[in-house]
C-alpha cells in the first residue's frame, strides 16, 4: 500500500530580506526589514509572527508537524494592483521566478505558484507561458478582484479574463483564487480586522458566483480551481443564489444556473474555515472529495500551534474525524489524494512524478 501523504494544499513563504531587490522597497512596493520583524510596504506594515514564514525555519516546522510537501502560493501583497506597469511585471517577475527557484531547489518539499495580473491579458499570457514552459510551474494563482487600467475593480472571472482560463485549461494548471485587497474598494473603516475577517470571506463568495454563473468549469475543463478559505460564505449563501437565479430570471439571461457547479469536479475548497460545523457545510455541499487540506501558514489566522487558540496543524480535520463529520478514508483523501488530484486532475504521469519527487523515488 503506497503511504499516505500529508499535503499542505495552502501555505506561504517570504523571501529573506536580503533576496527581495532594493527597487522593491525604493519604490515601496513590497520588503522585509533586516531584522525579519515586518513585511512593509508604502504606508503598510505587518509583523512577521513567526519565524516558518522564512525557507529554513519552514522546513523545520514541516518537519516537526509532519507535513510532508506545502503548496505555497504566492504572497497576496504582490498583486500589483494599483502599480505602474513597468514596475508591476518587475514585482510580480521577481515573486514567480523567486517561487520557481524554491521549487526547484527543493522539489521534494515544496510546489509553488506564480501569479499573473489580469488587468493585461496579453502580458499574463505571456507571463503562464513563461511560468510554465520555462520556469516549470503548475499551479497559477489569482486573486479574487484586481484593478484593471482604467482603475475599475473588477471580478476574476469577469468574461474579459477568457483567454488567462482557456491558456490554464489548455495547460491543465491548478488555480488557486485567494482574496486580498479589500480595503482598496469596499468603502469602509479598516478596523477590527475587518477586511481579513469578513469581507475576504465574501470576496471569495463574489468570485465563485461569477465563476458559476458563466459556466467556467464546463467552459475550460482542463483547470481545476481551488477557492482559499473554504469559500466560506460561497457555501452558506448557495441556497440564497439558487432562490435568485430562480426568483429574477430576467437578471440571469445567457449565464448558467448555480446549481450546475455544486460539487463540480475541477472545483475545490481548501479546509481552513476554523470551525466543524463549516467544514461540514463544505462537505455536505460540495462532497467530500473537492476538499483539499489547507493550513494558510504561518499567518496567524492559519492553523498554528497556539495555546490561545488551542490550535496546532491539521486540528480542524482531527476533529471532523473525531466527530464522525468525514470517516479514515476522507481524512487520508483530503491530506493527499484531493490535493494531488487539485494539482494534477487526471494526469496519472503528473501524478507519479509528483509522489516519486515527495518520496525521493
């Protein structure tokens, strides 16, 4: 029997801060001060709350927590949005190409993602290209709203972004739509972690109804999406979207109705919702096998150790076993199979090639 692996689907790593261009911080884009305390970038700073945000500490903690392979996506800082173009392809090329390197030194550990601005198609497509024929990635990440050149927020799956999703759909790449820069648009307060707490949630929700409604997962069936966070207020609102799309037809005309995407093959939810009865609610909805294990490391709001928080890594999955939510077989799928075949979809040599680099094989 082949062992059973335990995947990260959803991880983070920062360069050290030496490895990040001094234009970066020059043009305040995006840097880490020397003492590796924050991530900064003009008129913005985070801590850095631990110390696996970093390639060798997050090795170690791989190890400590017996993860044995992280899919890292890329830092939601570096979207570009709102940059200048010359110095957006200069940030969002140093992120991929800093990405590819950390997987090729270290292929066993790490899959990582590369990230394209969809407000210039033509520029993103030559960026997955580059990304996928030269530098060897699978896995294309997008954020759920960017800006695009006339300075309107827009959605993701907005039918002027076709060509990025037949190019992933014809390479067969894993999607990765994760939310961030909320407080751009949405005119509120940035207080109470609100953005982080709240509106991401529904970001995620917002892309996936425009995912479903213009049928993208039958319309390119070669990619398979995975929306960060459980998708989490996407699954309680799903009864609220099938009543719309029924109740006002007149407001639906071409798109397709919700329900052709419920528990749609190349649609997945990461694990990372904090609480059983919500990963009950991805389950029920989607099934049990669109679910890919997601720890959102080392941000604070993944799973750490924390004795606050009574928290430690793969907690969550621990307790829908506990409580009979997934049995032994689901448990093993969403640490592995599920986020293999997120990866890889049906490409059984992808699939082999990606357990024998993981095993050393």
């Amino acid at each position: 029997m082949t062992k059973k692996l335990r995947i990260n689907g959803h991880s983070h790593l920062l360069p050290y801060p030496e490895e990040i261009p001094q234009f970066m911080k020059d043009k305040g884009i995006f840097w880490v001060d020397k003492d590796r305390k924050f991530m900064l970038q003009k008129d913005w700073s985070r801590p850095v709350t631990d110390s696996s945000f970093f390639l060798h500490e997050k090795l170690e903690w791989m190890e400590r927590n017996k993860v044995d392979h992280a899919v890292v996506l890329n830092l939601s800082q570096l979207y570009g949005n709102g940059l200048r173009l010359e110095e957006m392809k200069q940030a969002l090329k140093f992120q991929n190409d800093f990405n590819a390197r950390v997987q090729k030194e270290h292929p066993d550990k790490f899959t990582t993602g590369f990230v394209v601005h969809p407000g210039f198609v033509r520029g993103a497509l030559w960026e997955i290209e580059r990304c996928v024929e030269v530098l060897g990635m699978d896995l294309l990440c997008l954020p759920t709203h960017y800006m695009d050149t006339i300075g309107t927020w827009r959605c993701i799956f907005d039918e002027e972004n076709e060509p990025i999703f037949e190019l992933a759909s014809k390479y067969n790449l894993a999607v990765e739509v994760h939310p961030y820069d909320g407080e751009k648009f949405i005119k509120l307060e940035n207080t109470s972690w609100r953005f982080h707490l709240i509106w991401m949630l529904a970001q995620c929700a917002d892309a996936y109804h425009f995912m479903t409604l213009n049928g993208y997962a039958q319309k390119f069936p070669g990619m398979r999406v995975c929306f960060a966070h459980g998708g989490q207020l996407a699954q309680i609102n799903l009864g609220r979207r099938i009543q719309g799309f029924d109740g006002r037809p007149d407001l639906f005309e071409g798109k397709v109705h919700p329900r052709k995407s419920v528990g749609h093959p190349n649609i997945f939810f990461d694990t990372l919702v904090h609480d059983t009865n919500s990963l009950k609610m991805v389950i029920e909805n989607q099934g049990a096998k669109q679910v890919v294990m997601g720890l959102d490391d080392p941000y604070p709001l993944g799973e750490m150790e924390s004795i606050d928080q009574s928290s430690y890594p793969g907690k969550i999955l621990d307790l829908a076993l506990d409580r009979k939510i997934i049995n032994a077989t689901e448990y093993d799928q969403i640490w592995d199979d599920n986020v293999v075949q997120w990866l890889y979809g049906n490409d059984d040599k992808r699939k082999e090639a990606f357990r024998k680099r993981i095993m050393g094989g």
